[in-house]
C-alpha cells in the first residue's frame, strides 16, 4: 500500500518520525511535513508565497507551507502515482469536538478527502509525556482494519487515542463529535514601547458529558473514531429554511 503521511507539527516531530518508521515496515510511505510547527492553522492553503520542498531523504521532505499544502505537493508534486491512504499526524495533542474546525492536522486529511483519497487524521490525548509507542500500534490495528473499508466520497476518519498504555485501553468506539467548553480568554499586555499585544488563549479541557461523543470516549479509555464529511450543508434545516423564503419566489 502506498501512503502519504504528514502532520501540522512539523519535521521533528517525533510522533510523525515513530509513525513513519512503522509504516514503512510493510507499505510504501512518502512523508513530507512543514519546516516548522503549524497547529491551528486550518485548512490554509499558501497562495501569497512560493512554496519550496526541501529533500532530507529518498521518502522525506519539509516545505515552507502548511499541512494541507504537503498534501497538494506530496500527491500532485512528489508522488508518481495517487496514494492509497493519507494519514496525518500523530499530532501532539487532541482534536475533538469544536478543534476539528482549527486543527491543522484535520484539515490535512480533508485535503486528502477532497481528492478522493481515504484519509486519516490521528491525535494523542496528551500535552505531554506523549506514550507515541503504543499509540503506533493503536493506529496500525486501525490501518489493518479501515483499508478493509470503503468510505464514501467526501468522509474521512479523524482518530483520537488516550495517552495510556495499549493493555489499558477500553476498546475503540465510533462517535460524533462531542462539545468543548472554552473560556475563551484573550490576554493584553504591553511591550516595552509602550504598545499594546494580545495573546488568544483559555482552557478547553472542559466539556459537555455527553455519551457517544468523541470527548467522552477518549475521557473514558477508548480510542475514538469519527467519521467527518466533507459537505457542510445543514440538511435537516433546508426545509424549514426554504419555507422561510418561499415569499421570495425561485430565482
């Protein structure tokens, strides 16, 4: 199997290097990730500067652009052929609920959906002392068991694991997205000039405890999947909304 591995990161990042090394043990693997760290980025795509790739090895390269750029230039640049799989991560950190709309990470792997590539983002619940190795093999019973499936046009998975040992997790749990509970704190401060400065923070550990989202399952020792769609359209709402504009006739 051929797979495109990335991640928002960067490089070093040693999840993405661990995660290589296992890939590469049974599949074909070309990795290209950003020069330097790029959480919550979004899906930027880089249109206002060129974008340089930099070879480190024959299956290794950096760019100057963002997660969703390594994929446009792994698959339209680097690769000969279309890859079977993207993955992206492992990304330092959660992306559940809310997260998934900042999360470099995701977007990378609604780069490779948009493309029409099954595509996997996956996120360790941790902000430090990263348990990367068992989470390695986490995402291989994953790999093992997902290529095994069709996703429909337009859906990828994103993957969200505990950050406890591989023996001591629950089991894994399909999922919606569940809802953090943000502080939303925006810090001013001034610089030596005189010249105010803002920092954009606030604590999202909290959220709604609700079973079957994301947030509870990985809260609760499970590894949890949730299938995200690319269409972003309200359908339950066209209805009513359509009812609201009747007066206005069809264009």
């Amino acid at each position: 199997m051929l797979i495109l591995l990335t991640n928002d990161d960067g490089i070093d990042s040693r999840g993405f290097i661990l995660l290589k090394e296992r890939l590469l043990e049974h599949n074909e693997v070309l990795a290209i990730a950003p020069e330097k760290e790029r959480t919550c980025i979004g899906h930027a795509i880089t249109i206002h500067k060129p974008l340089r790739i930099k070879k480190i090895d024959e299956a290794l390269f950096s760019t100057n652009g963002t997660p969703a750029d390594c994929v446009l230039l792994g698959i339209k640049t680097l690769m000969k052929r279309m890859p079977d799989l993207v993955i992206s991560g492992i990304n330092k950190g959660p992306n559940m609920g809310q997260d998934v709309n900042y999360s470099g990470t995701v977007a990378a792997a609604k780069e490779g959906a948009f493309l029409g590539i099954n595509s996997i983002a996956v996120s360790i619940d941790a902000r430090q002392n990263y348990m990367f190795e068992d989470a390695v093999e986490v995402i291989s019973l994953i790999i093992e068991k997902s290529v095994k499936i069709a996703l429909p046009p337009g859906t990828l998975l994103n993957i969200n694991i505990p950050n406890i040992k591989r023996e001591q997790l629950r089991g894994f749990m399909v999922t919606r997205l569940g809802k953090r509970i943000y502080n939303g704190t925006i810090t001013e401060r001034v610089d030596p000039r005189g010249n105010k400065y803002y920092w954009i923070g606030g604590n999202g550990d909290n959220f709604e405890q609700t079973e079957g989202t994301d947030l509870y399952a990985v809260r609760n020792g499970y590894v949890s999947i949730t299938p995200l769609g690319l269409d972003m359209t309200h359908n339950e709402y066209l209805h009513t909304l359509r009812h609201h504009f009747k007066v206005l006739g069809r264009p």
